[in-house]
C-alpha cells in the first residue's frame, strides 16, 4: 500500500494554527510600533522647552510695556494684602484669633503659593523691562533659567489650587451656621481664583496636559501634613481635632475618598486650563492672520488715481 502526502495542501487545523501565530506576531509588531512611537512623542515632549520671554511677556505683546509692569505688581501686592488681612481677620464679622494655627489650612497654602508666583512674575518682568531698554538688547536671548522653572511650576499648580480651594470651600466646607459671608471669606476663597483666572488669560505662560501632576503632588503633600497633624493631635481654629470636617482622619475610609476626589478635580481643572489656554494662543493666531492680511492687502492695493481740479477765474 502505498501513502501518497500532497505537500500543497495543509490541514484545516494546521492553518487555523498558523494564522493565529501570524495575527499575534502581527499585533506583536504593531504594539511594538506603538510603544515605540509613543516613546519617541514623549521623548520629544520632554526636550520641548519653552522660550524665557513667555514668562516675562504679556500674551498679546512681545515685550513688557508700563502697564504690564504696574499690573505685575498690582497682582503681587494684592496676594500680599490678602495674606496680611487673614492673619489679622481685618474684615471678618467674627474674629477667632489663634493666629498661631493660620498655616495649617489649605486655602491659606493657596495665598502663600499665589504670593511667591507672583513675586517671581514680577521680578522676571522687572528685569527684563529693565534690561529692554538697553540699546543691545535682544528677547531672543533670554534664557530659560531656574527662575523662570520655578515660576512655571508654582504658576501652573496654583491655578488649579485655587480654583479647587473656591469649589471645594463652597461646595463642601461652607456652612451658613458657622461661617459668614464676610468680604474676608469673599477675598479667601473667591478673589484667589479670579487673580489665577486673570493672569492665565493675560500672561503668556504656557500650560501642558504632563504637568497635570505639579498641583496634585502638593495637594498629596497638605494631605500628608493633615494626617500627621491629625496624629500629632492638632486642633483647627475652634478646638475640633481635624482642619476641615471632611478631611476628618477618625474616618479614614471617607477621609480618603475625599483626598482621591480632590486628586481627580485638580487634574480635571489643569485639563480645562489647558484646552482655554490653547483655545487662547488659537485666537491669537487668528487675529494676527486678520491683520496680515489686511497690512498685505493695503500693500498690494493699486494707488487711487486724484483728479486734478483746475479753477478757472
């Protein structure tokens, strides 16, 4: 008896067996195409550093004029008055004291940060206005230093801190039986985020989705610090032994639910700040256009022919 083999056919299960090796090599391929193409965008989002003047420059100019000068220092002078009048309650209808006991809150960490950012706005400004007027100058060399790292860094997180601290003091903490709509609370949890709010749509500093974790590292830093306070038998301002009702760690399981919603929201206004700054630089993009072509069109245009009017007397 003779067996007879066709080499050129295969089984129908030997071929299921090999196009399940070839799909899996095939998507192997892919994702290693993927993993490395995105590799290659972060690599590449890492090395993209922004140019000095952004931090020193109003968004519409491109160099610092008198009245960005004077609104840098109007911003700062404005977070200083605020922390001044909380330490002392000027504007409160029910002054508490313990003065002793103002850097253990969360809205007041927001007023040190929105201090020193701004600080550092207006040195940076200071020194650049100082130094534009030199005949020499140059913005294209400025370069981009610790200061200018660090006031990115605070001007980014506090953003969103402060608008976190208005929401969450309003949504969460206000209670109309204890606290009072005073012009101290009004100054406390809601000109901090109309000062953020008013420098990201004047200054040119940009805001990228990676940096998403500047606000949240210091929002997990006050949390580490409640909870050590809290072990360290700490008090609030009227005697109860945690900062805020709902950062109460004698409930851990709510207390952390709390810490990982505020994680979320930051992250969430960071991206909103994100999609307004660019929806920002576009219009801008827009309106610079606009102009260019009506200064090209007003070039091109052919010169009006006068008619000479001749009197005759």
């Amino acid at each position: 008896m003779v067996a007879i083999t066709y080499w050129g056919l295969i089984s129908p299960k030997k071929l299921l067996t090999l196009v399940g090796h070839f799909c899996l090599c095939r998507r192997t391929m892919v994702n290693k195409i993927w993993w490395h193409e995105i590799k290659r965008k972060w690599s590449c989002l890492k090395s993209e550093v922004p140019h000095a003047r952004l931090f020193s420059e109003p968004r519409w100019q491109d160099h610092v004029a008198v009245w960005y000068l004077i609104y840098r220092w109007l911003i700062f002078l404005s977070w200083i008055s605020i922390i001044i009048l909380s330490i002392f309650e000027v504007g409160s209808y029910e002054p508490q004291g313990n003065d002793q006991k103002w850097a253990i809150y969360l809205t007041n960490w927001d007023l040190v940060l929105g201090a020193a950012q701004a600080f550092l706005g207006c040195f940076l400004v200071s020194r650049r206005w100082k130094s534009q007027r030199e005949s020499n100058y140059q913005p294209d060399n400025l370069v981009f230093g610790k200061l200018e790292k660090v006031y990115w860094f605070l001007f980014v997180a506090t953003s969103s801190i402060a608008i976190g601290v208005t929401v969450s003091y309003w949504a969460a903490v206000y209670d109309p039986k204890i606290h009072h709509v005073d012009p101290l609370n009004i100054l406390l949890h809601v000109c901090n985020s109309i000062l953020m709010c008013l420098d990201v749509c004047i200054t040119n500093i940009p805001f990228r989705l990676k940096h998403f974790w500047w606000s949240v590292a210091i929002v997990t830093l006050y949390a580490i610090f409640s909870l050590i306070y809290f072990f360290a038998g700490g008090l609030n301002k009227d005697g109860y032994d945690y900062i805020y009702k709902i950062l109460d760690w004698k409930v851990p399981g709510r207390t952390l639910l709390v810490c990982l919603g505020g994680f979320v929201f930051v992250v969430a206004v960071h991206c909103l700040l994100c999609l307004f700054v660019k929806f920002k630089d576009r219009l801008h993009m827009k309106i610079n256009e606009k102009r260019t072509d009506t200064s090209s069109r007003s070039d091109n245009q052919p010169p009006v022919a006068i008619k000479r009017i001749e009197i005759i007397v």
